[in-house]
C-alpha cells in the first residue's frame, strides 16, 4: 500500500535530531519507532498515533479522529488522523508530541532500578503461558509465506501481506498472529473479504472469532488447529480464484521442509511418490511441515494417512476441493 511520502517527510523533520527514532515498514504503510516503541505511522493518507488507553477517549473527541481499525476490530490506544486533523504544522507537531509522550512513558516504565538483573530475565515472550499456542498457529500460518510476504516476524508477532489488489487498490494485508497478554489472536483478512469462506466452519470455531476475522485461543487445541489450518488453506485458494494470488510461487519463500524415511516409504509403499511430485512446490512442502509438526505419533500417522488419501484422489488438498488446472491464470 502507498503512503503519503510528503507527510513522512513532514514527520522527519519534526522529529530530526531526536535520538532514538528509528523507522520500519509496517501495517502497509510506514511506522515511526522511539527507542523500539511505535508511536506514529502513516497508512495510506492518514498519520497513526499511539496516545495509550489513558488518553484514548480525550483523543477520539478531537476533529477529524478515528479509532485505528484497519484489522476489523478497534485497536485501543491507537487512532488514525485524516489529512484534515494534521494539516497544519502546529497540528501535526501536537500530535507526534502526543505519541512521543506516550512512547517516552513506556520506556521509562520498561527501565528497572536495578537493570543487570533486568537484562538476565528472559524475555515476557519465552515466558508467556500463550507461548506454545503462539508457536503452533504462527507455524500453521508460516506454512502460506511462499506465497506473500513477511512483514514482521518477532516474538510476539507474525504479519504476512501481499501484493496490490486491483479490485480494492490496496496492498493485501492477508493476516497473521499476535500474542497478547489474555490469548494469542488469530486474524484471516480473507475471511472478512469473503465471508463465505466460513460455510462449515465447526461451532467451537466460530465461538473462538471476535469481529469478523479474529480467532482467538489460549491454549492448543489440536482439532481446532486442523481446522484452521483447512480454513488457512481454503484462503489461499480464493486468493488464486479471485486472481488476486496469480500462481504458486516457483521458488519457495521459506524453509523447505525434510521428507523422512516413514514418510517416504509411505509414499512408495503405496506408488504415490510420482503424484506427490507431480503437486506444486507449496503443496510438497506444506503436506511435510504439517506432518513433522506433529508432537505425538498418533497425529503424525494421521496427518500422513490424510496426504496419501489426498494424494490418491488427486481432487483434494488439506480437505479442499483441488485441480491444478481449476486455477486461473
């Protein structure tokens, strides 16, 4: 997604000479850091400002301000500023003022009196009871990157977007997920631009969303996760249908994934190793890191009884209904 250059440059030379500030590419568009801590941004036309929960509601009084809500669900603490709200100097200032103070107030709250023995915990991320369930829907959705891009991958975060879709003239922010401190979110943009992708979604599914394409957990649940990873799958797929995701990807974006030797002397056990090759280098990979992913042997064996099944078929991936020549080109 394209942002407003101009008032980046507008925010640059407020903030020059100020230590600390650090710029990265995020949310589509440009994010302003101080000391590691986001406290303005620009998406599209509108400046992003962090003003915390404390001052969230004084800030949505004002002119011209919005709740930041680009995910489908309000983000408390953050808000978007349309061109008219910053168009003034004075204005624009105020406002990096008021995110500065707030990013400020977080850093000096993070410093600990005695910060040797800060340094020497772990990190609040390997710590986290959410840990584990953050791990297994980051590597579900990790399995998809082959086809987008990475746009944060940290601890705690794990962003995938796309490329501009012609339809909506916006880069695709597919999803990804965040772990926060009461569960780890789940968010699928795909199913807010096509809510049909739900039709046979479990109830314990649907009772896990919050708005219209967040899920959230707190714990593993392995049927539910296999369901998720069907939905993620199913995703994909529209993404190709509607021509927004042209092809699978020639090249594989992230690690290839081993092929052990149960697997293989299933495969050949059973004469399907052509028609695995035969599937694209995505599906390969993604059929492999599902199955090693597996912690206990009961789930391996079937997730590996699943693929052969599929693989035997020929019509079916992840449970999904598959023709290589279904796509279009």
């Amino acid at each position: 997604m394209a942002f407003d250059e101009a008032l980046a440059q507008r925010i640059r030379r407020i903030l020059a000479g100020r230590r600390g500030i650090e710029e990265k590419k995020m949310f589509g568009g440009v994010a302003f850091m101080l000391g590691g801590k986001m406290f303005c941004g620009i998406v599209g036309d509108d400046l992003m400002v962090r003003v915390g929960p404390e001052r969230y509601e004084e800030c949505l009084s004002i002119a011209h301000v919005r709740p930041m809500d680009f995910t489908g669900k309000p983000m408390r603490g953050y808000v978007f500023v349309d061109p008219r709200g910053c168009k003034t100097a004075r204005a624009l200032a105020e406002w990096i003022g008021r995110g500065v103070e707030f990013a400020s107030g977080m850093k000096d709250a993070a410093v600990s009196k005695t910060p040797q023995a800060k340094r020497s915990r772990p990190s609040k991320a390997s710590t986290s009871p959410f840990a584990e369930t953050f791990q297994e829907l980051k590597h579900l959705v990790e399995s998809r990157a082959g086809f987008l891009d990475v746009q944060s991958d940290t601890e705690t975060e794990y962003i995938l977007t796309g490329p501009v879709m012609p339809r909506w003239k916006k880069e695709l922010w597919f999803g990804g997920v965040r772990m926060g401190r009461a569960y780890v979110s789940l968010h699928l943009m795909p199913v807010y631009m096509f809510p049909d992708l739900l039709k046979g979604v479990s109830a314990d599914l649907r009772a896990r969303m919050q708005g219209k394409s967040c899920f959230n957990f707190s714990r593993v649940e392995p049927e539910l996760f296999a369901e998720v990873d069907a939905l993620l799958a199913r995703c994909i797929e529209r993404l190709h249908e509607e021509g927004i995701l042209e092809s699978a990807p020639q090249t594989l974006r992230r690690a290839r994934q081993p092929m052990d030797d149960a697997v293989r002397t299933a495969l050949e056990k059973r004469e399907l190793m052509d028609d695995y090759r035969a599937r694209p280098p995505y599906q390969q990979n993604d059929y492999l890191g599902w199955i090693n992913r597996a912690k206990r042997e009961e789930t391996r064996m079937k997730r590996l009884q699943q693929m052969l099944e599929e693989l035997e078929r020929g019509d079916r991936y992840m449970k999904m209904a598959w023709h290589q020549s279904s796509r279009k080109r």
